[in-house]
C-alpha cells in the first residue's frame, strides 16, 4: 500500500484538496481526502509543497506508430495505396518500445490515443494505451477506441497525385457515404442470417464499420477547415453514428454550431507553423473559444509533430491565450478521457480507479514545472534524479 501525503491535489472532479491523502492499493486509488487514516506499514511519498494530477492523457497522437530517431522505416501510420482501409489496426503497428514512451512519461503523459495518419478517407481503428509496458497487449485501456476518417487536404492531395478517387472534397465524403451504405446493407444481411441460423463470410472491412453503424466506436474525425467539420457532422448525423473531430483548427468559427450540437473536439496541434493552407487560422485561441461556448475540448500534441512530453506546455499556451486554467488542465485530464470513452479508468483521482498519479515539483501549466515522480497502474515508474 502507498500513500501519496501533503500535496496539492487537483482530483479534476472539482475538488482541490490542500495538504491532501491519496491511498494506493494495488493498481487502485483506495481513497482520496484530507482526513485519512494511513495504515502502519504504508509507503509513504511525501509530496509536502507539491502538485499531485492524474497522469495526462494526450487524446491524439501517433506514439509508437511515427517512431523517433529511425526515420522512414519506423512510419507506420498510412496504408498509401487504398483510400478505405478501417480493417487496419494500430495495435498492429505500435511499438512499445519507441524511444518517445520514455518522454511521454518524463512529461507527466501516462495514457494516450494513437492511431493512423490521415492519408485515407478512412484509415483505421485507434487505441487507447498506457505509456509504460514492453508489450503493447498489455498497455492497452481500450482497443479500438476509434476509427480514424479523415477530410480536407490531406485525402485529396495523396491521392489525386495517383490518380485515384478522391481527388476532390466531393470525392473524399462520397467514398465515405458509399462505404456506410455497403456496411448498413452488410449489417442488415448479417443480422437477418444470424436470426436464421445462416452461415455469413464475414468482411472483416464491414465489421469494423458495423461497429460504427452500432455505435460501439465513434468516427474520428482529421478536420480542420470550418467546412470540412461540418461535412463530418453531416455525414454522422445522417447515418446516426458518434463522431469527435480532431484538430478542429477552424472550430473557433463555428463554436456556436459545434456546441448545439453537442460534437466534441480535439484541438492541436497549435504548437507549427502555418505548413498548408487549411491552417492559416492555427491560433491557441480555439481550445479556450470552444470551451467557452460549451464544447466538450481535449488538447492534443498529435506527436510526433509536437513531441509528447510538451503537452503541458500546449494547455499552458492555451491559457496565455485566453482559455482558464481549469478548462486547460481537464483538456489534458478528464476531458480527453471522456472523449476517448476511458473515463471510468483514468482522467481523475477517485476511488476505485486506475491509480496514475504524478506529483510535481510546481504547477503544471509553468513552464519549468517537472514531475518528480510518476505512477502507472500504482507502481511508480520514474523518480527524477535530483542533481
């Protein structure tokens, strides 16, 4: 048993907690409070003057899919020859041992959402995972946790350059429509042979996306001009299924639209520059403007192009640009949680969850605040060196 003593405790379920307890068992938070009896024998971490957060959750990124220092051979995030690909599976293709895990956990990120790039209209199914582990079945939190679509450029120019459809916007939300229709056609015949005892040759592209149509995993949505979002929306509210949108960059526009309806969103990545002209209105504005109007908001670094241990950072830009603070931190806490569907796990300190937990040695959203320790699953898994 350990118990996390004396430090500020932000549980992001509205409570701070001043000179707080947070008791470990297991890979459990036991009980959280100020008046906590500690059991004799406990570990004691003292975190007297310190900050204690749920570990970070980094609600977009391509960790261990864009692996760091081994270039082109370790790019396996786009399938580039097939616009529809959604049997493809980062699970596949993570590999715990990235060098980029071992940041992710020297800036405080213990959970993330990785999965394909957007090259393809849809381009495969996202996972959620923890940040510490050697083999990636055992890191997982929930697998899918998505299927990654994807609008605007990025379809459009990969493919239009192989002379393939789609090569326009129109092309890009036609193959997606026409891929919906063939998978509501597959899960009505499917249901109809299951009812009459029938042997079915399952497609293994039409029962991911028969997942979607039943809502067991939501689109996610690579989006970034105003109009394009609401293409995403269109699309998902005409074949009733969930959808979040990723990157969102004009979601500032629309905020008004976005809250009404009720889409959540991914915002990031904020810290580039301008590389393309969807993303002439980049600004660090559009997290805090979104939040404002009511939108559920997750800040992303999308690493590795921003790299992960700089998350904080991120939230911290957003609060230098208008968005609170408190906003900021459930952004990369709570909120991404709850929009990735992993809530009941992670993104809080409560009883009974998944006890990552990391203490620093100031407030998060300062730029030179550092954890000193991190913990995963109740072990903790770095201590930094005190020089």
């Amino acid at each position: 048993m350990i118990a996390i003593k004396g430090g500020t405790i932000y549980t992001m379920k509205g409570e701070v907690l001043e000179e707080g307890i947070v008791l470990i068992e297991g890979n459990k938070i036991l009980k959280v409070g100020k008046d906590i009896l500690v059991p004799e024998g406990c570990e004691i971490i003292d975190a007297k003057g310190k900050y204690v957060f749920p570990g970070f959750i980094d609600a977009h990124s391509h960790l261990g899919i864009f692996e760091e220092a081994v270039g082109d051979i370790g790019e396996d995030g786009n399938e580039w020859t097939d616009p529809v690909t959604p049997h493809l599976r980062a699970l596949d293709a993570v590999n715990p041992r990235d060098k980029a895990f071992e940041d992710a956990i020297k800036g405080g990120v213990t959970c993330v959402f990785t999965g394909p790039g957007s090259a393809n209209v849809i381009g495969g199914q996202s996972i959620a995972v923890k940040t510490y582990g050697r083999v990636i079945d055992k890191m997982i939190v929930k697998a899918p946790a998505g299927l990654k679509v994807a609008f605007g450029e990025n379809p459009k120019r990969v493919y239009s350059e192989q002379k393939k459809m789609p090569s326009t916007r129109m092309g890009t939300a036609a193959l997606l429509r026409e891929t919906l229709v063939k998978a509501k056609n597959y899960l009505e015949k499917r249901n109809q042979a299951q009812k009459n005892g029938e042997v079915f040759e399952r497609d293994l592209r039409m029962e991911v996306l028969c997942d979607v149509l039943e809502k067991k995993i939501p689109l996610r949505a690579h989006a970034h001009r105003a109009d394009d979002i609401m293409t995403a929306i269109r699309i998902a509210r005409e074949f009733d299924v969930d959808v979040v949108i990723e990157h969102c960059t004009e979601g500032h526009l629309i905020a008004d639209e976005l809250a009404e309806l009720g889409v959540a969103a991914v915002v990031g990545p904020s810290l580039t520059s301008r590389s393309k002209v969807e993303l002439k209105d980049l600004s660090f504005k559009t997290p805090g403007i979104l939040a404002s109007k009511g939108v559920k908001v997750a800040i992303m670094t999308d690493h590795p192009v921003i790299p992960i241990q700089y998350l904080n950072v991120c939230a911290a830009l957003a609060v230098k640009e208008g968005m609170c603070p408190e906003e900021a931190l459930a952004a990369i806490t709570i909120n991404a949680a709850e929009i990735i569907g992993i809530a009941d796990r992670v993104g809080s300190i409560e009883e009974g969850k998944d006890a990552d937990i990391v203490v620093w040695d100031g407030f998060p959203l300062e730029i030179m605040s550092k954890p000193e320790i991190v913990m995963i699953d109740g072990k903790v898994i770095y201590r930094m060196e005190k020089e």
